[in-house]
C-alpha cells in the first residue's frame, strides 16, 4: 500500500510593514545556489522528473498549482494544493509535477546549481506539458 501524506509547505513570514510597504520572509538560513522564474499558463503541467543531488524550494509568487511528489526510494506520495504566499520544499531523490489551473508564477530556488545530468525524467502525472 502507498502512503500517502500531506505535502512539505511553509507559509512566508511578513516580518516588516509599514508605510513604505511589506517585507516577506521567503527562506531563511539556507543555501541557495539557483534561482529561476517561473511564468507558467493555466492548464500546463510542469515537472515529471526528479534531481539526484539537489533539494528544491518553489514560492508560489502568483496563481497556484496542484503538486504531487513521490519518493524515488519509499514510493510514499504526498498531494496537495499550493496558493499564493506558499513555498514548497522538494527533497532530492523526490519526483515533482505540477498541475497549474490558472496562469501562474513561481520562484524555484535550489540548492545546487542546475545541472541537466541531474534531472531523471519520471512521468507521475499527465498533461500538456511545459
């Protein structure tokens, strides 16, 4: 039987507001060595792979997206919706995909700097992808 849990999401952190404007926390205290924008149309799909040695972190700017992960090594599944303000952690080894139902934008953030060898193609969900 597949276990299926909840997904790995975090809430930014408003940290200062004042007249000028809000100041969000969006990580804090760990290494990022990528960085990407993703701008994203309703009805694509994006992902269906997995990264050997790189965790990930996605911040979903605008819009939001249904992500599934699987566990390359456990198979356990973890679903779930993702919205605005959120950020996803994405361990290495776990295959991703992102269903996006609006047009949306996301920042990708990593750990390791992108590396195409990294990325092992895993189709877990169908869809037109992107």
């Amino acid at each position: 039987m597949v276990k299926r849990m909840e997904l790995d999401v975090r809430k930014t952190m408003v940290v200062h507001e004042d007249v000028r404007g809000t100041i969000v926390d969006v990580l804090n205290g760990l290494v990022v060595r990528h960085v990407s924008s993703l701008w994203t149309r309703g009805g694509s799909v994006r992902g269906n792979h997995y990264h050997l040695k790189k965790d990930q972190w996605l911040y979903m700017v605008q819009g939001e997206a249904l992500a599934l992960l699987r566990d390359t090594r456990t198979g356990a599944i973890r679903e779930g919706r993702i919205v605005e303000g959120d950020v996803l952690h994405i361990p290495r080894l776990v295959t991703h995909a992102f269903r996006f139902p609006v047009d949306s934008h996301a920042i990708e953030m990593a750990s390791e700097p992108f590396d195409p060898d990294d990325l092992i193609r895993d189709d877990i969900m169908s869809g037109k992808a992107t």
